[in-house]
C-alpha cells in the first residue's frame, strides 16, 4: 500500500518520503480501527448540589486550563442555579447537562425547570433517573421515561441512570432491577440516537467501593443484549453505556479497558479539575486495547 502511494508520486519518492507516508499510514490506521471497535468515548461529571459562585470559579479555570483528549465527549452538570455561570466561562468543548428537568412542558410547576428553559440557557443535556432521584425524591420508572420522552423531544440529549440497590445486588436481581429501569425508558423513547446509558449501581454511588471491571462489565454486557433484544441490534451497538459509582484517578484505567464501558458518570471527583482531565484522559485505555 505504501509502494502503491510512493509509486503514485513517481520515482522521485525518496526514502524520507515514503517514511512520512508510513507514518501517516499507520497513525490514519491506528485511528480508522479505534474508531470502527469503540464508540466514542464519553465522560460526565455530575456537581450534584455542591459548589459556590467562588468554588465553581476555580473548578471552570481548572476545566479550562486541563488538557482533554480530543475523541471523548466531554459534559458537566452543575446545580441549576449555576449553570448560566458555568456556561459563560467554560470552554465550549465541554458540553452542559442539567441533572434533571420537568416532565413536560412548563407552566404552574412550582419549582421546577422545563426542558425548553434548559436548551433556552444552552444546555444540551440532562441526567435523568438518577438513584438519587428515584431513591429519595420518589421518582418511578414511567414518570422518569416520559420525561425522558419530553427531553429528547425538545432537543436535549439524554443521560439515562439506572442501577441496583446493595440489597437487590445481594438478592441476586441486578439484571431484573436494571432491565425494569431500562423497560420504563424503553417504553417512551422512540429514538436512542441522543441517549447515553449510565450504569450506576447505587451501592457504589459516594462510597468509595466501586464495581469491580468485571462486575461492570458483566452488567453492561447485558444491558447492551437487552437492548438488543428489546430495541435493536443496531441500537444495542451504538448506544453508549458508561459506568458510574466512585470512579476517580486510580480506578479509571481500569474500567476503561473493559469492552462495554463506553465511559464514566462521575461525582466526587468530578469537583477536582485535575482529576476529572485524568478520568476523561482515560480514554486512552481504550485505544490501546483496540
Ligand atoms: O452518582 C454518581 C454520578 O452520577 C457517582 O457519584 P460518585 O462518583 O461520587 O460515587
């Protein structure tokens, strides 16, 4: 092939020339076969309700100032009440999601926040079934599928969390659990093109025990048959499925290598600038297992 190209360029392709070509030959490889066994990589870090005007200044800066990969997508949730800051001083390669927003259009919803508001300020995406949500707010599978529904219908791209409580785990109905959350986004969502799935076992979320790779990898395994038997196999291999529950600098690497995780969802350590790059910057786990 190289020949082939140096051939093209007649006899006057010296060796340095046909270096070059190897060079670039091999590096558009590297990349055209990253590209064709992974799908794009994906991190996000959700604020949850921490942060000041004072704190989310010196996060932005430290966002701003860290050198990211370029093939990953890049998002991060600040509270609601911070997001038009974050917006107007965050570089424009890392995208913004809310962590949740109203099942419809708005109204006489006291204290809620309408997609439409969301994309109004600029956000692209939103978190929504979250544990912590489902769990303490009170929020059910057909309630969070339909705002689901509504999100994507107005243009905002969608991180959809599911995942088991420890007693589940332990009573052996992780893939029940999970698959009854997946079933409430399936039945209201018609397109998967905008939606990324979180993976997030809530034994792992905010104590320091993360899953195991393989326990990660077992579960997203399945969750990508199960859309492939409930969806699509086209949407079972697209869709990205990405881990979340005490991800930080140490065990990303790890977890990144795994086939089926397409990424992370992360907390706590998304507050820390430097190691939010390194979570992201993990992606190149990735690169060398293709
Ligand atoms: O809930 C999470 C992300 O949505 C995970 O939180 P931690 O990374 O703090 O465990």
């Amino acid at each position: 092939m190289i020949n082939k190209i140096c051939n093209a360029g007649s006899c006057l392709c010296p060796s340095k020339w046909k270096k070059i070509f190897s060079i670039i030959f091999l590096f558009s490889t590297y990349f055209n076969i990253f590209n064709f066994f992974c799908l794009q990589f994906f991190v996000g870090g959700n604020w949850k309700c921490n942060g000041t005007k004072d704190s989310i200044k010196k996060l932005v800066g430290e966002l701003n100032s860290a050198t990211l990969e370029n093939d990953v997508d890049v998002v991060v949730a600040p509270p609601f009440v911070y997001i038009d800051q974050v917006k107007n001083s965050l570089v424009d390669r890392i995208e913004i999601s809310s962590q949740n927003s109203w099942i419809g259009k708005g109204g006489a919803f006291t204290g809620e926040i309408s997609a439409e508001q969301l994309v109004d300020i600029g956000c692209k995406w939103v978190i929504l079934g979250h544990s912590e949500r489902r769990h303490i707010i009170g929020e059910d599978d057909q309630f969070i599928g339909k705002k689901a529904a509504y999100a994507l219908s107005q243009n905002l791209k969608i991180i959809a969390c599911i995942g088991e409580k420890l007693d589940e785990r332990e009573a052996g109905k992780t893939f029940d659990v999970c698959f009854q959350q997946l079933k409430g986004f399936a039945d209201h969502v018609s397109s998967w093109a905008n939606v990324v799935i979180a993976y997030e076992p809530v034994w792992a979320i905010g104590t320091g025990k993360v899953a195991t790779p393989e326990q990660a990898q077992e579960v997203h395994a399945a969750v990508r048959d199960w859309l492939k038997k409930n969806v699509s196999a086209e949407v079972a291999s697209e869709t990205r499925i990405i881990y979340g529950g005490s991800v930080n600098g140490s065990n990303c690497m790890d977890l990144a290598k795994k086939e089926d995780i397409d990424g992370f969802l992360v907390g706590g350590a998304s507050l820390k600038g430097p190691e939010f790059a390194i979570i992201v910057n993990s992606v190149t786990e990735k690169k060398v297992i293709a």
